[in-house]
C-alpha cells in the first residue's frame, strides 16, 4: 500500500514539474536474504538485457521501506533523468562481469550496483585520500589482494583484476559480519576493524547491534541509503519514468592474449577503436605500451575479435619493442647508458623530455635497447625547423591540432619559428592522452604526512606538489588543504 502511495506521489509531482519525493514516516529497512538465490542460475534463459536479470535473479525478497534519507538521494538521480541514464551506461562493459564474479562466489547480484557509488565505474578514478579503480581500493588492501603496482602497470586500475579482487574482498566480509548485508557496506567503507570496534561498544552498552543503531562515521552512515536509493530507482523503474540504458545480459568484450609487448596506440589503429576506449578497457595499463613481458592480456569490444584473429592480424608474431625501464643510480650518465643499451643519447634525452644531460638518482628513465628497426617506434620524435616552416604548416603535415603541436614545445600558436629549431613532434594521441590527461584534486595533511608520503600514495613526484602549491617551504600542517596533479592513467 505504501509503495502504491509513493508512486502516486510520484506521478503527481512529475506532471506539475517537480520530481521531489516525500516519505511521512520514516521506518527501518529489513531485507530478507535467501541463500538459494545466490547459486549460479543456468544460462538457458534468454534475459532481453541486464536489468531484467537482476531483477529476475536478485535475492532481496523483502519490500524496502524509503527513509527520508534514502528519498533524498533518489531526488539527486531524479533531477536529470537523461544525465541519470548516462550515469547508468558507464557500467556498460564492465557490468556483466561484475554479476558473473559475484554470482561465483554466491553473493548477492544486487552488489553490480556498488562500483556506480564507489566511482560511477569509472576505471581511472582516485580519491583525495588515494583509493584508486572502479572499486576504490586502497593500496594496502589492494596488495591483500594481489592488486601489484610496476612502472608499467596499476592492477587497481585494472577494471577485471579489480573486480576479481573486490568480489573476493566482499565474501571475506560477508562471511565475516555473518551474512548482514549493511555491515558487509559499512565495512567496504570504512574497513572492518572500526564496524567491529563500533559492534563491540554496542554490545557493552547493550544497544542494538544492526547498522542502523551502530555509532559509524557520518559517511559511513551515508553510504547504505546512497546504496538503497540507487537500487530503489533500479529496481522500479518503471515507477518513477526511468528509460534504462541497454546493456544486454552476455559479455561485450573479449579476452585476447599477444605474444610480446604491445603499443596500445598500434593496437586500437589496428581495431579501428579510439585509443581512450582501449586505455579505458585495459586501465591497468598506465604508459604508452603493455608491460615488456612474454605475453599481453587485452580486453577489446566483441565486435572487433573477429578482426583481431583475422589473417591481416600483425600481432600475430612476436612483437620485439624491446624498450625497457633504468632507474638512475649513483655514478650513471647518458653517454654509458647509450653505450651500454645500444642506443643514442639524443634519443633517450627525447624519450623522457630531458632539457640537459644532468640525471637525478631514483628517476626512471624509457631507454630502447638497441638501433634497430624493431625500435623505430619513439613516442616523441624531434622535427627540425627549415625554412618557411609555420606550426599551423607543421600541425597540418603530421595531423596534429595546432593547440597541441604548441603546448607540446611550450609556444603559443602565433608564435615564429626560427632556423633550426627544434620542435618535438609526438603522437596527438599517446600526448593527449599520457601528458594531458591529469586531474587535480584537493588533499587534507593528516597528522604525520610529509611531502614524501604524500607524494608515494597518489605517485607524483614531490617536485610536482611544490610546484602546484607553489611552496615556499616544505613544512605541511595537519589540516592544510594543497592541490595534487595526478595522472588519470
């Protein structure tokens, strides 16, 4: 009867205008949880798209009751009705494999939904405290859970990694707060050991001991009915004028294995897919190629594997890119370097965007190995200036956009050139989206921090931070507010 009320709310304040929701009486949520609903259902049932199947296969049998708090979350998405559907679309290709996952290890389906709280399953994500990836894992908690990072590679950017990692997270919790969904959220939020501090005061003062007595931090307190409401508006969205987005109940993309190291530029060419796609599906990804390894693991769209196994396919062999990583240690320079990876050092100085031949001890440094036309890929290659040169000209030559070609050589696009100058020429692609794609975020010192700290969670240099901020000194006060440039992948 209630939810029949809500809904002629509902259709009322649509057609006047206003899409406000109103509850009179805010009640607790009790959800039943059925175990036999957790078992992977058998795939002979053709499902027309992914909601029908949660709602088919989810294992809430209980109505939920909408709080006041819960209301007002589910106003935000009702806003904008069109913005709410894109909202919903960013999980197109990740979504299935999250159900699948999570149906593998017998939780409930309804948990597809929380990657859209944690970070509108946006792979590139991070937070202002460094969680990091669709799920938000924290570096310790990714390392719990085999999330490593290298200098080519961020497993908790990694979209399928970090699921597989998240899901098992989540079972360790479920099983841990003996089946309670509320506190299986809260401790995803806010870590296990404060819901078990949090329990175990209850329980001295004899309180209630579910998630709606407990004494949790604010955002804490937040995070269920932000997950409630989202579900609501999923799960009846018929109700409340909601066009869901089409995603269809089966995978959309594909797992391909590639013998060799891989340029993810060369690879999306090749597809004829936009490179951001590409560095959106393989997120783990965070320079220019895949890891120097044996093999490449890649997810593509469904639709382009047929031309992936195609004859025409040129990662069909071995790909030799023979590039390589050097940290800098004491007593190195350029010059041996070149002699001992077989290589120039004007080529190394243009590979790293070094301005003079001084190496800092700890820098990492992309050195090819050897002259060979295995190597003739450079991501920035220098052009020199002749004679009538223009960047508009240049721009035009190499298909760049002018605007692009002057912030690579810090020009303005009115700018003249001069006889002989030297104008780095790179990729418009792998520039715009390694060099430009930075976000900046505001961080709050906490007691303790220091710019190296700092600097080793959100991975930047401490030059950047000083530059940024435009520090004086390096003394960092708790509760300082200072602006961080990290890179979106």
């Amino acid at each position: 009867m209630e939810r029949q009320l809500l809904t002629i709310f509902f259709i009322l304040f649509f057609f006047i205008g206003c899409q406000q929701l109103e509850i009179k009486e805010p009640k607790s949520i009790d959800l039943d949880f059925h175990e036999d609903s957790y078992q992977q259902v058998v795939k002979d049932v053709t499902y027309s798209d992914i909601w029908e199947y949660i709602l088919q296969n989810n294992s809430i049998k209980n109505e939920v009751v909408l709080t006041e708090q819960i209301l007002s979350y589910m106003n935000v998405h009702l806003k904008d009705l069109d913005k709410f559907e894109e909202y919903l679309n960013d999980s197109y290709y990740f979504m299935y494999f999250v159900i699948n996952e999570l149906e593998k290890n017998n939780l409930p389906i309804e948990l597809s939904i929380l990657p859209y709280i944690e970070s509108n399953y946006d792979p590139f994500s991070i937070s202002s405290s460094g969680a990091v990836g669709m799920w938000q894992f924290m570096p310790r908690t990714g390392r719990l859970y085999d999330l490593n990072k290298s200098w080519w590679n961020e497993d908790r950017h990694d979209p399928f990694k970090s699921t597989e990692a998240a899901v098992s997270y989540l079972k360790y919790l479920y099983q841990r707060f003996d089946k309670d969904i509320y506190l299986t959220l809260a401790a995803y939020n806010a870590g296990p050991s404060l819901v078990d501090r949090r329990i175990d005061q209850s329980k001295r003062k004899e309180d209630d001991l579910d998630f709606w007595s407990l004494n949790l931090p604010s955002q804490t307190k937040n995070y269920v009915p932000k997950y409630l409401a989202l579900r609501e508006l999923i799960f009846n969205s018929e109700e409340y004028g909601l066009k869901m987005p089409k995603i269809p109940y089966d995978s959309v993309v594909e797992k391909i294995v590639i013998d060799g190291q891989v340029e993810i530029l060369a690879l999306s060419e090749f597809l004829e897919i936009k490179p951001e796609l590409l560095y959106k599906l393989n997120a783990g990804y965070t320079k220019w190629a895949s890891a120097p390894k044996d093999k490449s693991i890649f997810f593509i769209p469904k639709e382009k594997y047929a031309q992936f196994v195609s004859q025409e396919n040129p990662f069909n062999s071995i790909n030799n890119i023979n590039w390589i990583t050097h940290t800098v240690k004491r007593g190195d320079n350029l010059w041996d370097l070149s002699i001992k990876f077989d290589t120039e050092v004007n080529i190394i100085k243009e590979v790293n965007y070094l301005n003079n031949d001084i190496l800092s001890i700890n820098d990492t440094l992309l050195i090819p190995l050897s002259k060979t036309k295995s190597n003739d890929f450079i991501p920035y290659q220098m052009y020199i200036v002749s004679e009538g040169d223009t960047l508009w000209g240049i721009a035009e030559k190499y298909n760049l956009d002018v605007e692009d070609l002057a912030k690579m050589n810090s020009l303005n696009k009115n700018e003249y050139l001069q006889l002989g100058q030297q104008l780095s020429i790179g990729n418009k692609n792998i520039y715009r989206n390694i060099e430009s794609r930075k976000r900046t975020i505001l961080y709050s010192v906490k007691q303790g921090d220091n710019l190296f700290k700092i600097s080793e969670l959100f991975d930047v240099t401490i030059k950047s931070i000083e530059e940024i901020n435009n520090f004086n000194q390096a003394t960092l006060m708790p509760g300082q507010i200072i602006k961080i440039a990290i890179r979106a992948f």
